[in-house]
C-alpha cells in the first residue's frame, strides 16, 4: 500500500479501476505529471474528468 501523493489516502496502484476517467489520468501522470503509480484511482479520475473538459490538448 502507497499514500496518494494528493490525498495521502493509501491505495494499491496494482488494483486502479478500468473507469475511463482514471484511464485519462494514468495517461496524464505518464505524459505531464511524471507521477504514475503514486496517485490514487479518486485523483486519477479527478485529473483525467478534469482534463477532458477543460484542456484544449485532450479535447483534440
């Protein structure tokens, strides 16, 4: 188990769920943010929710 590195909620990066708001922030953590595997799925999905409706680069 790791702490979130946004939240500090401890989580298993092994178990993430396949939503495709989290796929979106795996994405970003491996391309932007250089940060995969230490943020929790609820952050994930948050960036990536985020991401799709506000970035005019994952709008494309």
């Amino acid at each position: 188990m790791i702490h979130c590195r946004i939240c500090s909620t401890p989580f298993d990066p092994e178990t993430l769920p396949d939503d495709p708001d989290v796929q979106a922030g795996i994405v970003l953590a491996q391309e932007r943010f250089d940060d995969v595997g230490l943020i929790c799925g609820i952050c994930l999905a948050s960036r990536g929710r985020l991401a799709m409706m506000y970035d005019p680069e994952c709008r494309r």
